[in-house]
C-alpha cells in the first residue's frame, strides 16, 4: 500500500486526469441528462452489450459509451460514498481501475486517520523542511498561521524517538495547558499504532489521555527513547542535567530558556528546533535566526500575485529558506496556503486589504513591524473592555512594585470563576497623573511625569490611598495584596535597622491598620513576560468565543498599563521606563491567583486577611 502522498504524485496526475473537473464534489453531469432524451430502444443503443452497473452490480445496456451506472440514484452513490479528502480527488468511473483505485482511494483514508506517521499526506513544503532539517543544527519554522508547523514537527519527534535506542527529547511549550491541548496530542498522533496499543512494558510506558496528555509529562517507548515535555511558565531549573538529542521549542520561547536548552544539546550533538507564527512575540529568537540571514530560497505566494512584499524582494515572492552559515542556523518559512488541510480561502478573505505587513506575517510567517516588542499579541481593540463592561463578581487582587524615588506602580485584578482576569485599576493613573513612559530613542521608552509627580508618600499614605482606590473599586477588600518581592523583602529605612518594607507596611500606626503584603514569586523577567502572553492568546484565524477568548482583559482607561504593553521590548533591561507595569502584571499573573467563591477565603490558610 502506497501513502497518502505517493498515492497522490503518482495516481491523481497520470491516472485521474481530468482532477478540476470533479471537484471532488457530486454527480459527473453528462450521465443523467441522456437517459432522458434518448428512447430505450434507439439504434445505437441496440448494439451496445450490457455491462455491469459499478455501485450495484446489477447487469444493464448503456445508453451511452460512457455510462457506468443502471440508474441515476447509483451515480449520486459512486461519488457520496467516497470519503472527502483535501488533497487526492475522487476517483472518476470511466476510469478503466475505477473499483480498483476507489478501493485503494478509500482505505487510504483510513489508514491516514489510523497512522499518519506511515500513511500521512506530506505535502511538498514538509520535504523541503526535512532537507533543511538534515543539514543544520538548529531550524526555525517560522510559519503563517495554521500552515502545519506543529504537525511537521511533531513528526520529526517520532521520527527522532524510532530513529536509535535510548534518544531523549524535550518538547517545551507555553503552558502545561497547551502543552496537554496542542503539543501532546499532535505527538500521540504520529505514534505507531503498535506502541499506542500496550501501555506498559519491561522498559516502556505510556499512558495518554486526550484530558491530561501523558501521564507524568513524558513517554517512554520499548527502545528506551525517552520524551519530555516542559512549559515556559516552569523554572528554568527544570532545565537543568538533563542530555537532549532534539529539542522543540513551539511557540513564545523566552530567549534565556533558548541560551539554556543549548547545553542541554551538547554533549548528544542534538538539535534545536523551534516552531512559531513571528507574530506571538517573543522576537528576539526569530531575529536570532534571521538577523543577518541570507536568503537562499524564494517560493510564490498568492498573495502577493504582481506585489513585492518589501520594496527589495521580487515581485511575486517571499522568502522559503534563510541561512547563516557560521551558526550552522536555518529557517524555512511555512505559508499558510501550503497547508492542504487548512481553510486557506477563509483566511485569504479576511487578509485581503489588509497592510502588507500583516499578510506577511500571518501568511508567510515573516516578522516585520512586530519584531522586538514583548506583547505583540496585544491588541487594544480585542484585550480592551470599557470600565462600563466589567462583570459582576470576581475576587480581587492588587500588587505593587515599591520604588526608592518614584512612585510605587500598583494594580487591582478582578480573577473570575470561569478564569478571565480583567486589570481594573492602576496607580498612577494616566488622568491624574499623565504617562508613565514617553516615547523615545530608548528600545523601552523614557520616564514621563506619573514616576515623580508627587512621590515621596509615607507607608502610611500608600495605605490610605490604596483603601481610598479600593473603596471607587466596590469590591471590598483584595484576597492578597502582592508585592515585588526584592523591594518589599529588603530592609527599607536605615533608621529602623532590618525591617522591611513589607514589615512596615503590617504595622498598624495611630491612624490605621496595617497592610498585610506577601511578597510576589521570584522568577526571572522572560517567564513573567511568557505568563502575560500566555494568558493573551487566543487562536486569532478564528472567531472570538467564548471557548476562543483571551483569558486576559484590560479595562480601556488604564492608559499607562496599556501604552507600555503596546511599546514593551524588555531590550533596556532593569532600566527600561515601561518595566514596572509590566513586571506588575507579570507578578499577578505568575502568582496562583485564583477565584475564590463564597466562603472561600479559608481556603487560602494562614492568610491572616
Ligand atoms: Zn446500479
């Protein structure tokens, strides 16, 4: 039995030829039409022998040379009854094999259902990959939306476990969440029936479930191949000692878990292969790769049909594959209508109009005006919801990043049942306070007048504004107030010797009481920056529901929170003048903060609310 893909190069062009005039769709239309025109006993019907219907068997003289059915109802049979398939056409019944190639046609279906891994359709980019693949020690697949990315990858995964005994490989992702819904399932897919079949043996195990992914978070098959899977929102210990011969990175990987995942692949000589639409930010990986790159490969695109793409490239074309030779590094760009399987005409329609830009991206998987902004995902007209439009309910959280000579920044979050998080309150406020961050020639902006105009507040102040904020919020009390946890955990004021800010904040005054703040989880920037996206994701080739939806919303007037997740690169480091509102929400969102129904607050034990 051929696969899907030699099936197709061999049958559909030689053997099927007239493939666009089926359109794999119906009835052949010159059947019909003469039964009733022409009498039962014409005189050329006469001569004819009787030949055997195709879908019934049953015996009938043809009225016509190219008739293969008895009646009308048996032709609408011969087309519905073959299976729909992207890629191979139906099988037409003037074909002289035509039983033989619609048997084949239909178990070939199938049988890529069953196993893909040895009857799949691969489509001519995905050779194109594995040659690319072969020759270098690192590959981006920078991919248009929905162009098959992950499914390629996921195959050379298998591939790479199959190929030698005792391989290891890591496979990262965003979240364990879509680690178990994206990464996990496309690997189970393309494993062998065989292995799929007996969940334990001497050596091997494997247990999967389409709700939780592999049990453990790892696979391991009857050649002691062993694999892995991790998420960026983990600690980059998790990382650490262990030996790789493959590595894929899908999606949003931070620069630091890149520079960390290359020792793993030393000592095994291993691979790097990382996969992901430019678009979801993140950047600094893309232009890793493609920084300085020579293009060595050009493909047409339709739709750039009689457009340069940038003033520099030919008409007609984006670029397939790029090169840097000295880090033996390569990219091959996966565009979105190479992908048979993929609703390519509903996506095309909604880009036409478009900025080139967009299609560039979205399409061809080329990164341009995106690049080198942390939160590109962001977009004010989706993740924005008028201050009128915030639900009802929700528990509240707040959390602030203390500062010597500025004023502190500080969020409220409401966190909802259903796990939406709407920012609903910041500090300093645009309206009366002006911008955070100002532009500048500064990768992450300059200061502006909301860092000093009137700092210098008391502890004390800080509460009582904070209580004041609280009170126009009308949500009560935050659950947990969360606090950076350098500047809350060091001691604060040389005259009170080792007490801390967050020591001096719990201590009630003659005033008011005290503030009870814990200090925030520390973790480093790219895994904060990786929650943030994370929670803004959102499959954006389709319609927003409400099981497509960012779990992440903004509320419309927080305009410095909103700016510096437009502008926020992360290039100026500690520095950077739009740092704290990210580094803000980056706490609330890496911290367990949870839901809490009614009478819920127990749970949080020892809280001392
Ligand atoms: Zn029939």
């Amino acid at each position: 039995m051929p696969s899907i893909s030699e099936y197709h190069r061999e049958e559909s062009e030689s053997v099927i030829p007239d493939a666009s005039g089926i359109g794999g769709e119906g009835v052949e239309h010159s059947a019909g039409r003469s039964t009733v025109t022409h009498s039962p006993i014409g005189k050329n019907f006469a001569n004819r022998p009787a030949r055997k219907c195709l879908t019934c068997s049953k015996s009938f003289i043809p009225d016509k040379e190219t008739n293969r059915f008895c009646r009308e109802k048996c032709n609408i049979a011969w087309w519905n009854e073959q299976p729909q398939h992207p890629v191979i056409p139906k099988v037409r019944a003037d074909h002289p094999r035509a039983l033989e190639l619609r048997e084949q046609r239909t178990q070939l279906c199938l049988l890529e259902k069953a196993d893909p891994f040895t009857y799949g359709f691969v489509p001519d980019h995905w050779e194109l990959a594995n040659k690319v693949w072969a020759e270098c020690s690192e590959l981006l697949i920078s991919g248009g939306n929905r162009a098959g990315k992950t499914l390629w990858a996921a195959r050379r995964v298998v591939e790479t476990l199959l190929s030698k005994e005792n391989c290891n490989v890591l496979c990262c992702h965003t979240s364990n969440a879509t680690s178990v819904t994206v990464q996990q399932p496309a690997i189970y897919q393309y494993l062998p029936v065989a292995l799929k079949a007996t969940k334990k043996g001497k050596i091997h195990y494997l247990n999967y479930s389409r709700k939780n992914g592999f049990t453990d978070g790892s696979f391991i098959l009857p050649n002691g191949s062993r694999c892995d899977f991790l998420n960026y929102t983990q600690s980059e210990n998790t990382i650490e000692g262990r030996e790789a011969d493959l590595i894929w990175c899908d999606e949003l990987v931070p620069q630091s878990w890149v520079d960390t995942l290359r020792y793993r692949l030393v000592t095994r000589r291993g691979k790097l292969l990382v996969t992901q639409t430019p678009l979801e930010g993140v950047a600094s990986v893309y232009k890793e790769f493609t920084g300085g790159a020579a293009i060595t490969e050009w493909h047409g695109g339709q739709m750039l049909a009689g457009k340069q793409g940038l003033p520099t490239w030919p008409v007609g074309k984006a670029p397939r594959v790029m090169r840097l030779e000295k880090q033996n590094r390569s990219t091959v760009f996966f565009f979105s209508e190479d992908n048979p399987y993929n609703p390519w005409d509903e996506m095309k329609s909604k880009l036409v109009g478009a900025p080139m830009g967009q299609i560039l991206t979205r399409a061809y998987g080329w990164a341009s005006d995106n690049i080198g902004k942390a939160f590109a995902r962001f977009r004010p007209e989706t993740h924005c919801i008028p201050r009128s439009k915030i639900p009802d309910g929700g528990t509240l959280y707040m959390v602030c990043d203390p500062a010597g000579s500025r004023n502190w920044y500080c969020l409220w979050m409401l966190v909802y049942e259903d796990g939406r998080k709407v920012v609903v309150r910041e500090f300093p406020d645009f309206t009366g306070y002006g911008e955070w961050a100002l532009p500048s020639e500064k990768a992450d902006g300059k200061p502006g007048p909301a860092q000093t105009l009137e700092a210098g507040r008391s502890v004390i102040e800080y509460r009582q504004l904070f209580r004041t904020i609280e009170e126009e919020i009308g949500r009560g009390e935050p659950v947990m107030r969360l606090i950076d946890p350098r500047a809350g955990g060091s001691p604060a004021l040389s005259e009170q010797g080792g007490t801390t800010l967050i020591d001096l904040l719990a201590e009630p005054s003659d005033q008011d009481d005290g503030m009870a703040f814990i200090p925030a989880p520390g973790v480093p920037v790219d895994q904060r920056t990786a929650a943030i996206n994370s929670d803004l994701s959102y499959d954006v080739t389709k319609p927003l529901t409400s099981l497509n939806e960012p779990r992440l919303y903004v509320v419309d007037d927080l305009h410095n929170l909103i700016w510096c997740m437009s502008e926020h690169t992360g290039r100026d480091g500690q520095k950077g003048a739009s740092k704290d509102p990210i580094d803000c929400l980056g706490m609330l969102l890496i911290s367990k903060i949870e839901h809490v129904g009614a009478g819920g607050l127990d749970s949080y034990g020892g809280g001392g609310y």
